[in-house]
C-alpha cells in the first residue's frame, strides 16, 4: 500500500482511468443508494461507553461488513442513554449468541435488536455522508474508498500491454483462419503469471456447441490443470481465485456470471458488446454483473481506452462473447 501522492502510477480518481488507458467499469444506476445491512444494536449508560468501545474493537478484522465508515455511538431520542451498533447480523444472525457476547463480556445493556440498517460501505462524497447519515445512521467521511481500491490496485502496465497484444494478435489469426467468433481470452495466475491459459471460442468447431465460449473454454482448461495438479497432491484453491482475465470482447451474461462463480480477480477487455456485453453499463440491460452486490462474488473491471489492439475483429452486435 502506497499513499496516492506517492503512486508512480497516473491515476485519475474522479475518472477512475488509469495511465489515460484502463477506465474502471462500475455500475452508474443507483449509486446514490447505497446496499443496507443489518447490525445489532444495544443501549447503554455513558458511563459504560469505554468498555463497550473495548467489545467492538476485539471484532476488528472478524466482521466480514467492517463498518469503518460509521459511527458506533449515537445519543437516544430523550438523550439520557446511547445507542451502541455492535456488530452485523453477517457475524452473527441469531439473538442468543449476541447475547453471550456480551454477557461474557460483563456489558449491562438494554433493547438488543436488530432493526437497524446501516449502508454496509462508505458513501462517494461529503455530500452523501451529510444525506445518509440523516436517512440511516450518522457516518463518518474516509474519502472515496473506490480511490483507496485503484491506489492499492498493482497495475503492470507492460505486463497488462503484453497479454492484451497476445489475445488481439491470435484473435486476428483466428478470424484470418474463418472462426467465425474470433473472441480469445488468457487466464493469469497471480502466484504464477508464468501459468497462462489461453482460449479460443469453438462454437463453429467440429466438437463444438452454442455453449463454447473462450471465457467457459478456458474456465474448462483452468479446472483440467488443477485436477492434475490435485492428482499430484499439489492442492489449489478455488478456481481460478484472484486470476486475472484478459480477453478481446466484453463477456455475455453466461460468461460474466461463470468469472463471478470462478472468482476472479480481474477482468480486461478490448472491445464492448453494445447488445450483449454484461459488463458495462451502457451494454445490454445495463446489468453490470460483476458489481452486483447481490451477488455472492464481484469482480473488478476494466475496458482499455487506446487503439493499440485495433487488429481485434469486430462483430455483429448480436453476437454473445
């Protein structure tokens, strides 16, 4: 982790490019709202305030919801007591448990609930921590924490350049040859970049079905690799976790939901699919899939901005990629 004014990188947050070629894709639709959880609450005497501080802070980095961005303690209605939020329901969903909790502790409170929802991140500018504190619960501003998200981010440019050059390069070779869906993606493995699985779309081969994507062909070849390397005892985690993807079109719905179940890390595309791209929000139904929070996995995005891959075939707009 680096501080922003230190990052080699050019990055421009309000934009969310990076070095004038990587645009971050996310969702445009109701960013406004933000995605609720539920937490439990208690109230206390002011008196007890530090010792309820001392409970919160032994759940640090056990919460899967962090709520960094919120204010624990606020004043009741008759400001006599304080109202405490705690921890989320995502830790713990039954009362009886939260109550061990915090008679273990020694804690003396009153009114355990559940009923309060509180945004689950930090809101994007001043402006909406002034607005959702007064439609939720008071929060505190950290800055945008998609600004921390890209600053953390490690970007090899070269690399990134030299694998978007390989999948436009046999993607042409592959049109030239008369595929019919000339659409290449490499998979990456990030403790291993030296792994590199790549894969046409053989829809229009022999063997082929309507179903032969290169994203779900080579989801295939990635688990195939990891079956050997199970049946040698060299155990892997989740398919393809934390890889990076690299391909020439935007990935269709079926894809883009197969990247979310394989949870990758990564996705980064060349050309958008305006009717049947599932990624960006001016493509298809504006869906959006790998930013979907109702979703159980997400993924970041991002579409190259320069012409340097303009050998990449382009396809009907009706086509799937």
């Amino acid at each position: 982790m680096v501080k922003k004014n230190s990052n080699p990188l050019k990055i421009d947050y309000k934009k969310c490019i990076v070095e004038d070629r990587l645009l971050q894709v996310k969702r445009s639709k109701n960013v406004n709202i933000p995605d609720l959880v539920s937490v439990w609450t208690i109230e206390i005497n002011p008196k007890d305030s530090k010792k309820v501080i001392d409970f919160i802070r032994s759940f640090q980095g056990k919460d899967s919801v962090s709520l960094q961005h919120i204010k624990r303690i606020k004043k009741t209605e008759d400001s006599k007591r304080l109202k405490v939020v705690i921890i989320s329901t995502e830790y713990c969903e039954e009362e009886k448990e939260v109550t061990q909790l915090l008679d273990t502790a020694g804690i003396d409170y009153e009114s355990l609930n559940n009923k309060t929802r509180v945004p689950s991140e930090g809101p994007s500018s001043k402006e909406l921590v002034k607005q959702w504190s007064k439609d939720y619960w008071p929060l505190t501003w950290n800055g945008n924490p998609n600004d921390q998200i890209l600053n953390d981010y490690i970007f090899d440019m070269e690399f990134i350049k030299k694998m978007l050059r390989t999948v436009s390069d046999i993607s042409e070779s592959e049109a030239i040859k008369g595929n019919k869906y000339p659409i290449v993606t490499a998979f990456v493995d990030p403790l291993d970049r030296e792994i590199i699985t790549i894969a046409t779309d053989q829809r229009n081969s022999k063997e082929g079905c309507g179903l032969d994507h290169s994203i779900m062909c080579g989801i295939k070849k990635v688990a195939k690799l990891q079956k050997e390397n199970i049946d040698k005892k060299n155990m892997t985690s989740y398919l393809c976790l934390n890889y990076d993807v690299y391909t020439t079109h935007e990935p269709c719905s079926m894809c883009s939901m197969a990247l979310v179940h394989s949870r990758i890390k990564r996705c980064i595309s060349v050309r958008p699919m305006t009717m049947t791209g599932a990624l960006l929000p001016d493509s298809g139904d504006g869906y959006c899939m790998h930013n979907n929070k109702t979703l159980n996995s997400q993924y970041e995005v991002f579409q190259w901005l320069g012409d340097e891959f303009d050998n990449i075939p382009e396809l009907s707009d009706n086509i799937c990629c």
